[in-house]
C-alpha cells in the first residue's frame, strides 16, 4: 500500500474561472464573480487536505463479469466488475486508487450554505473538483510510470457507476481492497465515499497492454455529450 500526499494545488485562481465560465457557458465574468472565486481559493486552499492511496493486486484470472485477485497473504478474491470486465483480461495486476480532497473543505461549503452564501458553496466545490482531477492526474501518471519501470502498458481508467452494469455499491469494494481508511475516507448508506469530493478507481496493468497512457471510459458512458467533467477536459496534457 502507498499514501501519497500533495502539499498544494498547481492551479490558480483565473483557472477557475475559466474553468467556470466554461460549465457555465458564459463569456465573461462579473464583479462578484471574481470576487468570490478568489476567496473560495484563498479560504479553501488553505483547508485542502489532498492525499492519495494506492494498492496493487495480482490479478489470477478471468471470469464472466468478474476478475479474481490475490490478497498478499495469499487469498484470492472475486471482484465484480460487470460487462465491461474484457477491459481487463491484459491485465497481469489491478492497481485500486481512491483519491480525496479532505473533509474540512466540504465543512466549509457547509458553513457557506448555513450562512446561505451559496455563490461562496459553489466556488468552494469548483476548487475541490478541479483539485481533486489534479491530483487523480497525478495518480495516474504515478501509476503510468510504474508500469514503464517493467515495460508493462496501462488500461483505461474504471470507476463504479460510470462502467456499464457495474453499480454504484462498486466503490464498497474498492473502498476496502484500497483501504480507504488509511486517507480518512468512510461510505455512506448508499455507497457513497464520505466527503464526497473523492473517487475510486481500478486500473488493469500488463504486458499484454499495449497503451502506456491510461485513458479514460467515456466513450461507454451514456452521459458522455452531457457532461462537463469528462477526463478529456482536465486531465492535464
């Protein structure tokens, strides 16, 4: 298991803004537009708590909608992944990452939304989305790399509830194959990572891989024309 923590974010204020100019379609910000994303910067970058945890498993075979894995004790587990397991089967090893931006950030959106500043709640959760991509990126590429040490490639990127036929309750199991405890996260009743501005992923590495850049699943996500946060527009180039 790795825990890996980052000290800050490498985006500033004007990224943003731009970046919410852009989910909102507008062309050019007001006043108080301004004036709020520099204080959800300044106040919420100082709360951010952003950490990583990374653990990989051997994978031992493939079943329908399933792979089976190796604890490092020995055991062998099946995990679920649904119709879209094929993504896996080049897969030698799974790597199962679950990222976080922290709870204090999403208890000050909470005191913003008591105080019904709810422009200063929404610039405070553009910072922790846009932080959390940052350093989901940086896990990627950390993961990448770990991969080109043994001259292996990398599958896409799989996460519950953007996979088709793999539901929402998938974070539950990599909430504990990648011991999300370690970096303070909790489920809610409905399998939800507890603050909620985190997220889990699995990713297939091997030789049998033949792309060394882990990419995304979008291209099988219903919601693909709709969405704003598709990994083609944050990730970093």
């Amino acid at each position: 298991m790795e825990i890996i923590k980052f000290a800050e974010v490498e985006f500033d204020w004007q990224d943003m803004l731009a970046d919410s100019l852009k989910r909102s379609r507008r062309k050019k910000a007001s006043d108080d537009m301004i004036v709020a994303v520099k204080r959800a910067y300044d106040e919420g970058g100082k709360v951010l708590d952003l950490k990583s945890v990374l653990e990989i498993y051997k994978k031992e075979r493939d079943e329908e909608e399933c792979i089976v894995i190796s604890h490092h004790e020995g055991s062998e587990e099946k995990l679920y992944v649904g119709p879209r397991a094929g993504y896996l089967i080049p897969a030698q090893e799974v790597a199962v990452c679950l990222c976080s931006v922290g709870g204090p950030l999403v208890t000050l959106m909470h005191e913003y939304a008591k105080a019904e500043d709810y422009f200063m709640m929404y610039y405070l959760d553009v910072l922790g989305v846009q932080a959390l991509a940052e350093i989901s990126g940086k896990m990627r590429v950390h993961i990448e790399l770990l991969a080109a040490e043994r001259c292996w490639g990398v599958g896409p990127s799989m996460q519950p509830g953007s996979v088709d036929g793999w539901s929402v309750e998938g974070p539950r199991d990599l909430y504990r194959l990648g011991h999300g405890e370690e970096i303070e996260l909790s489920l809610n009743d409905s399998s939800f990572l507890i603050p909620h501005i985190s997220n889990s992923s699995l990713i297939g590495l091997g030789p049998h891989y033949t792309e060394n850049k882990i990419g995304s699943m979008c291209h099988e996500c219903s919601r693909r024309d709709k969405c704003l946060w598709r990994r083609e527009n944050v990730r970093e180039s």
